[in-house]
C-alpha cells in the first residue's frame, strides 16, 4: 500500500488539531526526564565498566598466585629424547631398519682402462 506524503501530511494535521494542548508536556519536564535516563544510563555504564575492572583484576591476581612449579613442570632428558626422535618414513619399508644406505652400496671401480668399449 504506497502512501503518498499528502495523505501523511493530511493525516499529522489531522492529529495535531485534534490534540489536546495540556497534554504535552513542557520542555522543563521533558529536559529532566532526559536528564534523569541519562544519568542512569551513566550509572549502569559505570556499573559495567566496574564489574570489567574488578574481573581483570582477579584474572590478573590468580595469575600471579600460581606457583612458578606448577607452571613449568620438570620434564624428564628421556621424555625429552623420545619426543624429539626422528625415524624416516623408508625405514619401515627396507629388510634391516637404521642402517647406513650409503655404506651398503657398492663401490664403483675407479679407473680409466677401456673395458670392453667402456670406461670403467
């Protein structure tokens, strides 16, 4: 239903010479109940920023009670070792695990004679 701005400028014309005077209020009452909710809403907002501080206040305070021990525990060389342990991913695949590869290939023969219409 499109409505133009006549019929709402008729209409508020309408209401307003129906409205009674004495019942709107005067700008001093208007002014102090403005002042009155923003005072309240300052009020809470204090409130809330009160409540903000008071929790980081305890955060930061359970923070420094903790004991420095139970921060940091010891931890153990071996745990340390075993966590650090690397194995490579062919190892589960060759017969012999943890051998030098290198030290099992075969040596090549290091010379320069002809063999066979090769050097070898």
């Amino acid at each position: 239903m499109d409505v133009s701005d006549e019929d709402v400028d008729r209409e508020l014309s309408r209401v307003l010479k129906t409205r009674d005077p004495q019942d709107v209020p005067g700008f001093a009452a208007v002014w102090t109940a403005a002042e009155r909710r923003y005072a309240a809403w300052k009020r809470s907002r204090r409130a809330l920023a009160a409540a903000v501080i008071a929790g980081v206040g305890v955060m930061v305070m359970l923070h420094f009670a903790t004991p420095d021990d139970a921060a940091a525990p010891y931890i153990e060389v071996a745990e340390l070792l075993d966590s650090t342990f690397w194995i490579a991913p062919s190892d589960a695949l060759l017969p012999v695990r943890e051998f030098d590869l290198y030290d099992e290939l075969p040596a090549v023969l290091e010379s320069t004679e002809p063999g066979q219409g090769a050097l070898l």
